[in-house]
C-alpha cells in the first residue's frame, strides 16, 4: 500500500507542477528571443547608443546648393560629405545661424551673463568666458557689434560622430571712447553630434586672428 501511495503522491505532484507551468505561461507569455530590450525611464539615452543616419545616398538625392560666399571651392568634397551624413546641414543655413550666435555670444559677455550662453556653447568654451567675466570682477562692457562683414567657413570634417565646422569672422566692434570702430577677426569652431535629435551647434573653440 505504501508503494501505491507514493505512486499517487508523484502523479498528483506532477499534475501540479504542469498546471503551475500553464498559469505562468499564460500570464508571462514565451519569450522568442525578440523582445524588445528593457529601458530606464529615468536615465537619459546616450548618442552612442542612437543608430547613424543613413546617408543621403540612401534617402533621397541631394538638392543643387552652391558654397557660401567666400567659401574656398577646395572645401565643397568636406561640406558635401557633411550634407551626406547629416540631411539638416546646409552650409548657407549653417552660415546665418553661426552669425546669430556669434552675436548674443559676445553680448553675453560683454554684458557679462555667461549663463546666457547656455545651448550656444560647450561646458568648457562657457566656463572660459565665465572666467575672463570674474577676471574683470564682472564689469560689464559697453562694446557693440556695428557689422559682421563677414562670416567664411574655412574648415569642414566628421570626426566619429561629430560634425565640426569652422567659421572666420569679420566684424567691426565699437568700444566707448573709440572714435572708429575696430575690426577684428576671430576664428570659431562649431560642433554638433550628427546622430542628435538636437539641431543646435555648439561653440567649442574660440580664437583670435593675428
């Protein structure tokens, strides 16, 4: 009899694992292997991590455009093949933003509000100005830009995944108790990850012509 009971206690035990086995399976379903990957809603996601665009060999053809003025024909294979990996570029465009940005950048410095910059510069090209503003004890300066007589790109590469753009300056400032504006010319680099869904470029290097 002991036997024949044992015998009923592994049946009845089976009947039970199998029936547990269905209850999970109808609740958690089958994994096939393509489920997709479990995110944390709470940290942001990396740009490594977002696919490269495809390039524009694989979208549709790319429109006629012409260099800016200026601009060394030399550098049309580099601005092409910035074009080619990031359909948003186009240098005429990139050149009126690089104007805009090159004036709130130097009025919010004059002005000595480096928090102002923010979105238009990198951390480091920011905490730069934000030094040269305490250096002066904040003082604010009365400069102002008259005209941006020019803006040429004078540099165009990819390096990994980031877009850099180079753009030489040319403008006249007026300072107080100068009589006749100044002209200067700076050169700034531009930089943007291609693969962003953020279109801003960055200012991250500055620096002045001899």
């Amino acid at each position: 009899m002991a036997e024949g009971s044992n015998w009923v206690e592994i049946v009845l035990l089976a009947m039970l694992a199998a029936f547990i086995g269905l209850r999970l399976v109808s609740v958690l379903g089958k994994r096939t292997g393509h489920e997709p990957v479990p995110t944390d809603s709470f940290r942001p996601g990396s740009p490594e991590l977002v696919a490269a665009p495809r390039s524009r060999a694989e979208n549709s053809p790319r429109a006629e455009w012409k260099l800016p003025d200026g601009t060394d024909p030399a550098l049309k294979p580099a601005l092409a093949a910035l074009m080619d990996v990031d359909p948003a570029f186009e240098p005429t465009r990139f050149i009126t933003g690089a104007k805009a940005a090159y004036r709130m950048i130097l009025e919010a410095f004059w002005s000595s509000n480096s928090g102002a910059m923010e979105g238009l510069v990198s951390e480091e090209v920011q905490e730069n100005f934000a030094q040269a503003i305490e250096a002066r004890e904040g003082a604010r300066l009365q400069n102002r830009i008259i005209s941006i007589d020019a803006a040429t790109i004078t540099a165009a590469e990819l390096i990994g995944q980031m877009a850099e753009v180079t753009v030489r300056f040319v403008s006249r400032i007026a300072a107080p108790g100068d009589d006749t504006p100044a002209e200067t010319a700076d050169i700034w680099t531009f930089s943007r990850h291609i693969t962003s869904p953020d279109p801003a470029w960055l200012l991250i290097a500055t620096d002045a012509e001899a």
